[in-house]
C-alpha cells in the first residue's frame, strides 16, 4: 500500500508526458501545418453555424437550435485538446500535469458523451417532424428542447466525470509517459498498477451505457421514419423526407463508429499507431465533417450564409 502511495505521490508532483508524433522528427513541422489548417477550418465552421443560426430567425426552429448546440459543443471538444496538441508539436513541451490530465479528461469526455446525447435528440427531432408533422410546432417546442439540451449536457458531465474518477482513483506506476496527444482514458489506464480489472469493466459499462443507450435511442426513431417513409406513395415525397434525415445519418455513422472502436474494446487489444490514427480522425476530422455534412450543405444555413456575408459587405459599403 505504501509503494502504491509512494508512485501515486509522485505521479501526481511530476505529472505526464505526452509522447504522440514524437517520433515523427521533422514531419511535426508539417503535422502541425495540417493539424493548424483543419482546426481553423474546423473552428471558423463551427463559429459561423452557430452565429448565423442565432442571427436568423428563419433558423429558430428546434432542428437548428440543436444543430448549433453541437457546434457549440464539438468546438468546446476541440478547444480542450487540439491548441495542446498543436503547442507540442511546435514547441516540443509536452508534459501536462496530473490535475491538468484529470481535467483535460473530464472535459474531453464529457463533450464527447454530450454530442452522443444531442445526436440522439436531433434524431428524435427527425421523427417527430416526419412521423407527426401537423403536431410537430406543439410537441417540440421551446421547453422541450430546451429540457432535451439540458439532458444532454448534464448526462455528459455525469458520464465524463464518472470515466474520470474511474481511471484516477487508481495507483500509477513509475513510467509517466502517455503514448498519446491527449490524456484519453485508453492510454491513461494502461498506465495504472496492480489488477485494473475492475476499472476496465467500469469505462467499458459506462461506455456502453453512453453509446448503446444514446444509439438504440436514435434508432428507434430512424424505424418509425422509415416506416412512415415506405408509407408515402409518390417517389418525390419518399425522396424529400429521407434527404431531410441523410445528413444526419451521415454524421451518426462517422461519429459512432469512431467512438465504438476507440471505447468499446479491451485493454488487451489497443494499438499504438491505429489508436492514434483513429483518435485524430475523431478528434480532428470528424467536428470538420459535421458542420460540412450537416450545415454547409443545407440550404437554409447556405442561403443564411450568404444573406449574412452579402449583409456584411453592404453593411461596410
């Protein structure tokens, strides 16, 4: 037990290293152009979804007023991980402390929980919208979603501080070195002594708890929309209803397959180079995609972009 206490004490005074692209040498250079370039982009998306949405009352409707919540929250994701991530690569500082890991954790997973939550209510949106249309302006009104946001907000706070604690009650061993560019629960658990057994059980259950609970949500919405799809008798119809639910389908499907292969294995079966991989593509491909995929290319946020930039230059005219 004292050992125990010894390594944690120290652990805790001297905090981690993270050692993610270390071995890349002068490639960081240009890892750190191509990281800086897609969060920029990333970034800007995300700011102006969520600023033209709040400008045009022709988008305060409950399908927009979730769609920015989850620009608002894959911004908050990346904002937690990538300006870190891009400072080591440039400066070559990477240590972090054991507070600023616990934290970096907490936040990361909590944001990752709550876009889980928010896609299964925009799922839920669909569903109402295209199973009961004429009731669609009463039941998802403005208390609704606003109780449906709060949910799922307050579930991924919950969920990510249950992670957190799960992974730091536990005694660290000697190495500090996180083969990682942020402290994600995998490659901080692999860290811990003695018999992580348990601790493994309780991130893979509360994982799947996230995952599974918020999946078979979204689908069971998508087979009442189908159903009522295959119930509309002209092609055309059949068509505009599913075109309004195939971005978000999209987004689902790159957001959860990522989230079940980083989260939903043993420890046994990590992968250093995959891993990384398929962390950056969660981490900085996929909060890229949503607002291209989701936003970008809806007409509505288009013609409200262009409404907003021609108001712009007309306003400076």
């Amino acid at each position: 037990m004292s050992l125990r206490m010894e390594q944690t004490n120290a652990t805790f005074q001297r905090g981690f290293v993270l050692l993610a692209f270390s071995s890349f040498g002068e490639l960081q250079l240009l890892l750190f152009a191509l990281f800086l370039s897609l969060y920029l982009v990333t970034l800007t998306s995300n700011v102006f979804i969520i600023i033209v949405i709040r400008l045009d009352s022709h988008l305060h409707t409950p399908m927009y007023l979730f769609l920015s919540f989850l620009a608002f929250s894959e911004t908050c994701y990346t904002l937690g991980i990538i300006p870190r991530m891009l400072s080591g690569l440039v400066r070559g500082g990477r240590g972090i402390s054991y507070v600023g890991c616990a934290v970096q954790m907490f936040f990361s997973a909590s944001w990752a929980c709550s876009n889980c939550f928010l896609l299964a209510a925009m799922g839920f949106d669909r569903y109402v919208a295209i199973c009961a249309p004429l009731h669609y302006a009463n039941r998802m009104n403005l208390t609704l979603c606003a109780q449906l946001v709060g949910t799922s907000f307050l579930s991924g706070y919950l969920f990510g501080l249950g992670m957190t604690l799960v992974i730091f009650h536990l005694p660290f061993c000697s190495s500090h070195e996180i083969q990682h560019f942020f402290c994600d629960t995998p490659p901080v658990l692999s860290l811990a002594c003695g018999d992580t057994g348990l601790s493994e059980l309780g991130i893979l259950t509360l994982s799947l708890l996230v995952l599974l609970l918020s999946f078979c949500l979204i689908s069971t919405s998508y087979t009442y929309i189908l159903a009522a799809i295959l119930r509309i008798s002209s092609t055309e119809g059949r068509k505009k209803a599913f075109s309004t639910c195939a971005s978000h389908l999209t987004v689902v499907v790159v957001h959860y397959g990522c989230a079940s292969f980083m989260y939903l294995r043993p420890k046994a079966s990590y992968s250093l180079e995959r891993d990384q991989l398929i962390a950056v593509t969660y981490t900085v491909v996929t909060p890229l995609l949503n607002p291209i995929i989701y936003s970008l290319r809806n007409r509505a946020v288009q013609t409200a972009l262009r409404n907003a930039f021609q108001g712009g230059l007309l306003g400076k005219g």
